[in-house]
C-alpha cells in the first residue's frame, strides 16, 4: 500500500476516533497538511479555535505568523508534513470557546496516531514545536524549550532512532515571546533550513 494510502487509512480512523471526549465538541480532526514525502515533519501541541474551523493545522493568525518565519528564513512550508499531538482540540466542556493544553490522558489516548504517521513518513527530521510536543515525545516532563532549542538530538519513538530539534510553537511566539526568543526562532529555523537542503542533495 502507497504511503498515501497508509496515511489516508489513519486519517479516515482519525475521523470516526470517539476515544477521548474532545470528538464531541470537535467541528473537524485536525490530520495534518504539507507533503508526505517530506523529509521534515513538524509537530505542533493540538488544533486551536482555527484549525477546528478549517480541518488545517497551524492556520489562523498563529499560523500565519509560522509562515512568514519560515518566509524569512528562505523556508516553504509545502516541502514539511505537519501535525499535532492531539487530532481535536482540546476544550472543556464548561468552556467550550477557550482552548487549552492537552490532558496527558487525552495525548496517551491519541498518539499512537501520531506514532504511525511517524512510522510511515519515517522523516529524516522532527521538529517539535512547542514545550507539549517536546515533553511529550521525549518523554520528559521537566524539560523546557528555551533550554533545548538550537540544539539536535536523538528521539526513540518505539525503538526507532529519529533526529529532532525543538522551537517555541508559533502561538507562544505571537503571544509572549521576547525579540531575542523571536532571533533565536530564526536562527533554529535557518540551522533546520541548512538540513533542508543538505537532505536534498
Ligand atoms: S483527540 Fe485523538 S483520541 Fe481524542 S477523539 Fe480526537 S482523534 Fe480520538
């Protein structure tokens, strides 16, 4: 079976997944977009009010102020496969307008699918964005981005060795990050670019 097709399979499975509350209040599941050839994935945190809209991750105003980072750093992001840990977005149910982070019983009854697209695409890069992505995959919770970020290492995710990097999550940048956060973004984003284009020979 192509990859498309694998990829396709797991989406469709995504889309009648009851396995956490969150398909309730869900307009769409957020799969993922870009290419699945791409040799870089990109995992973000979960769909926000946006990206639950449109079905697209990394959209809206966030998103886009993602775009035009990668825009500055001579990046496009069509050449990525980007997803997000959890497929729905997390709210609750008293509050069903205001996002929030994901519950670790929510992320453990999600990320074999995230796991498969991983498996599948088998990247030669993963980008975490954001400290949920990071926590989650490296399986440490006290580790923070601003203390990573710039840095390459080795992920296992079911016993197969991934290379990884982490960068703060475009809705941190847009909210809270300082300017030399937002040069320490451009600066990991031309390190990831350099990769880019050594993967393309
Ligand atoms: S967040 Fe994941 S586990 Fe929960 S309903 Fe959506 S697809 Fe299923």
């Amino acid at each position: 079976m192509s990859i498309q097709n694998r990829l396709n399979n797991i989406k469709k499975t995504c889309e009648n997944c009851q396995n956490c509350a969150l398909f309730e209040r869900r307009n769409n599941v957020v799969f993922s977009n870009g290419k699945d050839s791409a040799d870089i994935m990109i995992v973000g945190e979960a769909p926000g009010k946006n990206e639950d809209l449109t079905g697209e991750p990394f959209c809206g105003v966030a998103g886009q102020l993602f775009n035009d980072y990668l825009k500055k750093s001579g990046l496009n992001r069509d050449e990525f496969y980007i997803t997000n840990i959890l497929k729905c977005r997390p709210t609750d149910i008293e509050r069903p307008n205001k996002d929030r982070v994901p519950k670790q019983e929510e992320i453990n009854k999600c990320i074999h699918f995230l796991y498969e697209q991983i498996e599948i695409i088998n990247p030669k890069l993963i980008v975490l964005a954001g400290g949920t992505a990071l926590k989650t995959l490296t399986g440490k919770k006290s580790i923070q981005i601003s203390k990573v970020r710039g840095q390459f290492f080795d992920l296992n995710i079911n016993g197969k060795i991934y290379k990884a990097t982490a960068i703060f999550h475009p809705s941190y940048l847009r909210q809270y990050a300082t300017e030399v956060q937002k040069e320490q973004t451009l600066s990991d984003l031309g390190n990831i670019k350099r990769i880019y284009f050594s993967l393309q020979g």
